[in-house]
C-alpha cells in the first residue's frame, strides 16, 4: 500500500504542470530509462531539441494523460504492446499523423490502421525449445504444443501478462474464438507446471529439465543468452508455411494535446528513420520496425523468419475476448 507522502507526491506530479521550452518535447515513456535516453540524447545532439522525459508503467501513464486532458505537458506517448497503444488510441489520448514519412519507414501491419500510433520495434513471440530434449524438426505451429507428444512438457508465462493475451487474440483474429479456445485448452493440457511470472523463469525451468518447450518474447531469450552464452536452448520459428510468426511492437504516438505538435512528429519520423532504427531496437535486443534496417548482430544470429502480417491492433481489439476466453480454457 502506498503511504501517504507518496499519494500525495504523486498528486502533485500529476497535476503540475512540466515547464518546456518551444524547443523541447516532452515524452510519456512506458520504456525503461537506459533503453531511451541514449536516443534523446543522440536527437538533441543532432537537432538541439531538448527532451524532457517521464518514465512509468502504461497504466499509470494513461490515467494521467487522461486526467491531464488539455493540460498534459506530453507531447508523445511511448510504450510498449500493440493492445496497450491500441487502448491510448480508443481513449481520445493519442492524434492521427499523416505523414509520408512514417508510412514509408513503418510497414501497414505495424501501425494504426488510423495513423494514431506507430511500432517502432519488433519483438516476436516464439517458441523455445531444450536442445537437449527437443530436436527441431519437431517443432512445427503454435497450434501443435497441444498434440500429445508434449504432454507434461509445455511451459507457458500467466495468462495475466498482456504479452500472452496479445498472442491470443491475434490467434482468434485468424481462427475465431471456438478453435482458439480448443487450441489454448490443449495447451493447458500439456502443462508440465504451473505458469510462470515471467519468461526468464519459464526458460529456467526449461534448463532445470521442468518442461521442454515454451513460449517467450526473443528479447527475454536474448538477455538470457548474454547472461550464460552457450545455454542449452533454441529458438524455433511456428508457422513459416502458413501465416507466419506472432510479432508485437514497442511504439508511440503524438498526444492529442500536444504543445509542440510538428516538434513531436518530427521526433517521431527520425525515430522512423534508418539512423535511429537500430539505436532503437538494439539496445533491447529486438527488431528495427523499418525493413531497410538490420538486426543486430546477435539478433540476426538466431535466424529469419516470416512474420504474420494480420495488423498488430487487433491485439488491443480483441484483448478482452482473448481473456475471457483464457479464464474459459482454464489457463491462468
């Protein structure tokens, strides 16, 4: 519970204007600091726009765009998840943008069908698999961790985490909700344990021999690969010969009460570009947004795939029937 100095520190964080200068933006950032502040600082270096910047988690973030209404000082919002952007999107506090530039550098499937927002990287959420106990050919969807040969060897991360009911909302985009729910039964079926907190520890108890495969973001296999080099464990991409591999995004949108405006959309754009792109994604170990860039190194390593390219909004859409529909199959 929070004390009663904090509730009223925050009150007046919430209501009190932050002073900017007509040459300084000021950005809402669901991103942690070290991830974003060396590209504000690599921004202000080349333009000498000065960013002010404020870092919590999205819910909190929201609210006080919400409650700031014309008032906010915020002229971005960045965060991560296609369903928490779609959320800001449906709750008046994210702008449309039209810009060229933007359309150009981020593909159709990335992006708000109407232009309120923008994903900036990509993390995709595949399979990880023992290399000990698994061999890759057989592997093959996302649907078939439910067959009976992975019966008491699945893993997954809490249904509660906003990655997982994104990954199945975007399955009832192309299944519909009757053979989603089958499949997401069937994975529940084949736990070897209870969910877990996190996907560290779901690859943990892969490497302690709990279970033998499971589904993670490839940033949190990333980490984990840099912490121990050399871990008996693989990533796996599901679908190549349908529709291709779950993705998701971190990404922004310029506020609806922005200040600064054109200052904002600049930001945006050279966050877009090919010099800010890898600045962007490889400090996290994820995917530049904007094809023309390159992956990391070490993120190239672990292979090509083909993403599936329905649009990254229907997880924020479709994200209350995918929970229900999780609570239904019993995944917790």
């Amino acid at each position: 519970m929070r004390s009663l100095k904090s509730v009223l520190l925050w009150s007046t964080l919430l209501f009190t204007p932050v002073a900017v200068a007509a040459d300084e933006i000021v950005v809402y950032s669901a991103r942690n600091e070290q991830l974003i502040k060396p590209l504000f600082d690599a921004y202000t270096a080349e333009t000498g726009t000065q960013i002010k910047f404020i870092t919590d988690k999205e819910g909190p973030l929201l609210e006080r765009l919400k409650a700031e209404g014309k008032n906010t000082p915020a002229d971005l919002l960045l965060t991560v998840d296609a369903g928490n952007l779609w959320l800001a999107a449906q709750q008046g506090v994210l702008a449309p943008v039209n810009s060229k530039t933007l359309k150009t550098n981020i593909p159709a499937h990335l992006r708000d069908p109407g232009n309120r927002w923008f994903g900036l990287s990509v993390r995709a959420r595949t399979i990880v698999y023992s290399t000990e106990r698994v061999k890759p050919a057989e592997l093959s969807t996302y649907e078939a961790l439910g067959d009976a040969r992975w019966k008491d060897r699945l893993c997954l991360r809490t249904s509660k985490k906003v990655y997982n009911q994104s990954l199945v909302a975007m399955m009832i985009a192309r299944h519909g909700e009757a053979k989603t729910e089958k499949i997401v039964k069937s994975w529940v079926a084949n736990l070897g344990t209870d969910p877990f907190p996190d996907d560290t520890k779901l690859m943990e108890a892969i490497l302690a021999g709990q279970c033998d495969v499971g589904i993670v973001n490839t940033y949190y296999f990333g980490r984990l690969e840099k912490k121990q080099p050399g871990l008996s464990l693989a990533l796996f991409w599901p679908n190549q010969k349908d529709r291709g591999v779950h993705v998701n995004v971190s990404g922004a949108g310029v506020t609806t009460h922005a200040k600064h405006r054109a200052a904002a959309v600049k930001f945006l754009e050279w966050l877009s570009s090919e010099k800010a792109q890898n600045l962007f994604a490889d400090e996290n170990m994820e995917y530049p947004a904007n094809p023309k860039n390159k992956p990391h190194p070490s993120v190239a390593a672990w292979g090509k795939f083909r993403q599936d390219t329905i649009n990254v909004s229907k997880a924020g859409s479709l994200q209350v029937k995918a929970v229900m529909l999780m609570d239904r199959a019993g995944y917790k």
